[in-house]
C-alpha cells in the first residue's frame, strides 16, 4: 500500500482550496502550504470540501464504481457488458479498475488521509488558540467523514481474524511520521474507532435544520446518528452485544432528531430540491442536474441506469438493470386481483414496485410525452429502474433536471446514503436477533403501509426482514444489497442465511422477449445471458475483497490479505 505520505504532500503542498457561495460548488483555487492553512473560515471550509469530493464527485464511488459491486446479488444485471464478470461470478482478484477506483478515493485521493488531515490540523490548532463556529463545524465533519470512508474500508476488507489499515493522526506522539498506517488485528477495532469519530461529529455538528440553505448537504447530527447505526449493524456480524446500540441510535434519530417515514414513497425520489431534506434524510448526496459536472452535478447512476441512447433522445447508457428475480420478490406485495389466490405479477402492481420497476408496456412521461416501456438494444432484460425517472419527465429536462453532457449524466435526485426506512429496518433486524418480533413487525409494518401494502399479519420473521430491506431500498446505496447477502451468508440466522446462499450461489433471471420492438410480446424468462457460466460458488472468503495486489507489494509486509485469501 502506497505510504500515506501522498497525503502529507497534498496537504502540505498542493491541497486543493474550494471558495464558493454554495457548499456543493467546487471550484479550484489553487494550492497552498499547511503553515498558511486553517487561518479564516474560508480555508476551513475549502479543506473539507475536498474530502467531501470524493463521495460526490460525479463518475466514482456512489456515483457509479461501487454498483458493479452488486453483479454478485441477484437484484440487478448489467444491459451491456462492462468487463467485469468477476464481481458476479465471486471470483474478484481485488484488481479490477470499479475496486481499485473506489480503494484509491479512501486511502490515496481524497478519503481517509485528507479527513485525518482535517481533524489533526484543527484539533492542533484547537489546542493553541481555539476555534470558530465554522471551524467547529468542519471539525466534526471531518469525524464523519472520516469514519464514512473509514466503514467503506472496513466492511469491504475487515474480517474478524484481521483489520484494515487505520491510523488517527492525533494519537500518534510527536505527530505523524508518514510510515504505513498499521493494519488493525480485527475489524471491530475498526468499528470501534468509526463508532468513536461518529460520536464526536455528533456532538459538534449542527442538526439538518439548523443549516442554512447554501450550507445544506453537509453531514449533521443525523447523518452521523444514522452511519453510526449502520456502523453498529455491521459489527454485530461479529459481536452480537452490538445490536442493542443499533436500537439505541435509531431511537435517538427518531426521538431526539425527529426522523421519520415521509408520506409518500415516491417523494424520496423527486426533483424538487425543497424535499430533498424532508424528514426520512439522513445522508446522501444532493444532486443538481443541470448545474454543472465538477462535483455537484449529481451521481451518475441515475444516467446509468436509463435506456441506453434514451429511446434517441439522451445518451443513457443502459448499463444497470433490474432482474425478475428482483420484479418477482416485489410482486409478492401484489394485490390478488385477478382471484387465483396468489398475488403475485400477474397481479396489479403495487405502488412501490411500480415506482422501482418499469416492465414492458408501462406507461411513463418522458421528454414531455406519453411512451410505453420496450428496450430496442443490449442485452434483453425486460425491465429498467423506475426509481429516478422523473428527472427525465419535463420536455426541457436536458439543462434543468438533466446535465446537458450526456458522457456524465447526472440528474436532479436527492441519493440516499442512509435514509430513516434503512435504519428502521436495521431497527427491526436488532430486535429479531435480539429476540422481540413485536417490536420488528412494528417498524416494518411502518414502511409497509407507507407504500400501501398490507401489513403483516403476524410477527415478522427474518424471510420478512429479508422482503423489506431488498423491495423497500432497491438501487439505493442505501441497501448496498449484496453486502447484506454476504454479512447474513456469514453470520444471519438460519432463515436469512439460506435466502441469502441463495441469491450468492445462482444466476439472476431476466426476461427474454419473442419481439422486443413490441411492447405487448410475449416474452419467456431465463438465465442472464452474460454470466450464465461459471456458476457463482460462495464461499466465507468471498465476504471481502482481496486487496489490490500492487498495494500488497508496495507495502512490504505491512498490509496482509485474511487468511483465506493468501
């Protein structure tokens, strides 16, 4: 692994300053030494914006690199193929470009370096001659940030026989000394220092609320409250004592920070800016769509996602798609309206799958007309992510909604990080392996009405857990799907553990059309025609990536792969 002093250079000689009039613009000003830095707000608020960039920066990390992550899970496939058929068949090496992009933005470019940077310099010059407001602030955003890119790090790599790499430059005595930062024996000491950064950004940071409206997309109380959630989730695959901190964080998000469900499910996933920050936020990444491309345009995903060519209209890339495997667990919400006793897809769909799912024959708005869904080209599918089409409704979408660049399409969308359904139901998963169904059915049963689909009957069980998380977060971060299949493979209870086997030992299922210029076609379903072989064939080894071999090399020893990888 490459020493960390490539932070030490990039703050000491050339960190990129951004000044600006809104938090989400990015404009370079140059380089400075860290003698000179941290003397106005301005240089403050420059320093964190950089480390902010590389979670919002247009064409990586959520905005698109860490989706083919998900191959191995049976909820999406990919329209076209992208080169990548190691990160669905489980056979990663750790090197491939999408991995080695998203590795480089925690510990080389943007991640962990630059908020330990943040975090010593302030804390230093706290020591000294105290700080401003604003240097407060980004103090805390720097914990947060810092623990964000830190959580990527550990649950991709951690294992309970060996950490990843992780130093905090304020416990080192007489300052940093630019060595490799150590590789922690287990990843929960990695939790436990995630879970410690978050809890000091939760207390110096402002509440959502309390933001103005330039300042708003910055993490806060409830951004740290809520990755602090996730963050307990996650350890609890190795210390089940974890679990009941889960509850805890959620109860605070809902009681002290009033988070809670919005009305309408399809409100989440709005153009209108003034909802981006209702009350089911917590974190995620504000896009602008027409605004501009360097940052704050958006993810591209949601372009990703689209039709590729757009019907001749955008340059969608028609990358990302739904699997039946994934319209067929959805449909399971149907309403029995044709009296076979079954509700299933031949069913009317429900209002949350027919807001996630655009199948053939649908009808949706798109450049100011009325059309019905078909995919002309690629790889047949069937079906495109519903999710954040409305961005692509107006007729003068493209510069307002859309960036007007198809090669980075990014649209107008608020994208979840964490938002308060996934901590609900990471509520609800607490309170099943802690033993207390009722409390589980309680908050799933929220969600579920919310979407208007009936609640469950009788106490949840984990198959109910597993539907929620799966339907209800479906191409959202939020889910991040496959790592909730690999974590439950490895430590969920029999249940949810033989559902999620499942889905890491088959091939997804799309729909093969006999006419697919004809949305009315009748249509056969089959394997995904790119991975039918070699068959995925999980293993315990397969929860992390290998680390990239050239950082293995480069670090002499010091960064080492778990066992079951060497």
């Amino acid at each position: 692994m490459k020493k960390y002093i490539y932070i030490a250079f990039a703050a000491l000689c050339a960190l990129t300053l951004a000044s600006c009039d809104n938090f989400l613009d990015y404009t370079s000003q140059g380089s400075i030494a860290q003698d000179n830095f941290f003397l106005s707000d301005e240089q403050a608020n420059g320093a964190i914006e950089n480390c902010y960039y590389g979670l919002f920066e247009r064409d990586g990390m959520f905005s698109r690199e860490i989706y083919w992550e998900q191959g191995c899970a049976n909820d999406m496939v990919w329209g076209k193929t992208r080169g990548f058929p190691s990160l669905a068949t489980l056979t990663y090496t750790g090197n491939e470009s999408v991995i080695l992009d998203t590795w480089n933005r925690i510990y080389n470019r943007y991640g962990i370096p630059k908020a330990n940077w943040v975090v010593n310099s302030l804390l230093t010059k706290k020591a000294k001659e105290g700080l401003t407001p604003v240097e407060t602030r980004v103090l805390g955003e720097g914990y947060f940030l810092r623990a964000q890119y830190h959580l990527l790090a550990a649950y991709r790599y951690g294992t309970k026989e060996l950490g990843v790499p992780f130093v905090a430059y304020e416990d080192v005595e007489g300052g940093y000394n630019y060595t490799i930062p150590p590789q922690l024996p287990s990843v929960t000491d990695n939790y436990a220092y995630i879970v410690s950064d978050l809890k000091k950004a939760e207390e110096i940071l402002p509440r959502v609320e309390d933001y103005s409206t330039a300042d708003l997309g910055r993490a806060c109380k409830q951004s740290a409250a809520a990755l602090m959630a996730k963050a307990y989730a996650y350890w609890a695959m190795w210390d089940s004592s974890q679990w009941s901190n889960v509850i805890d964080c959620v109860n605070r998000l809902e009681n002290q920070y009033g988070r809670g469900l919005v009305d309408n499910f399809a409100e989440l996933f709005t153009t209108d800016v003034s909802k981006f920050y209702g009350k089911e936020y917590c974190w995620g990444i504000p896009g602008t769509g027409g605004a501009d491309y360097t940052g704050n345009g958006g993810v591209e995903v949601t372009g990703v996602m689209l039709e590729d060519k757009g019907w001749g209209k955008f340059n969608g890339w028609g990358q990302i798609h739904p699997s039946y495997d994934l319209y067929e667990e959805m449909a399971k919400d149907n309403e029995d309206t044709n009296g076979d006793g079954v509700s299933d897809y031949q069913d009317t769909k429900n209002p949350r799958l027919a807001k996630t799912i655009l199948e053939y024959n649908d009808e949706f708005t798109y450049f100011g007309e009325k059309m019905r869904y078909y995919s002309p080209v690629n790889i047949e599918v069937g079906f495109q992510c519903n999710k954040y089409m409305e961005a692509f409704e107006p007729a003068n979408c493209v510069g307002t909604t859309v960036l007007d660049n198809g090669n980075w399409p990014v649209t107008q969308v608020m994208w979840p990080i964490v938002r308060f359904a996934d901590c609900l139901l990471l509520r609800a998963e607490a309170n099943l392996a802690l033993g207390n169904a009722a409390a589980a059915t309680t908050d799933i049963n929220r969600i579920r009405v919310r979407s208007h689909l009936k609640p469950l009957a009788g106490n949840a069980t984990w198959a109910d857990l597993y539907h929620e998380r799966r339907c209800e977060l479906a191409f959202e971060f939020a889910a991040d799907h496959a790592f909730d299949c690999k974590r439950w493979a490895i430590s969920g209870a029999a249940e949810i553990k033989a559902l999620a086997l499942n889905e890491l030992n088959t091939h997804p299922r799309v729909r093969h059309y006999e006419d697919r210029m004809n949305p009315e076609s009748p249509y056969t379903v089959g394997p995904y025609e790119d991975y039918q072989s070699p068959v995925k064939v999980w293993s315990d080894k397969c929860l992390t990536f290998p680390y990239p071999t050239d950082e293995i090399t480069k670090a002499n020893g010091a960064l080492q792969n778990p066992p079951s990888w060497r």
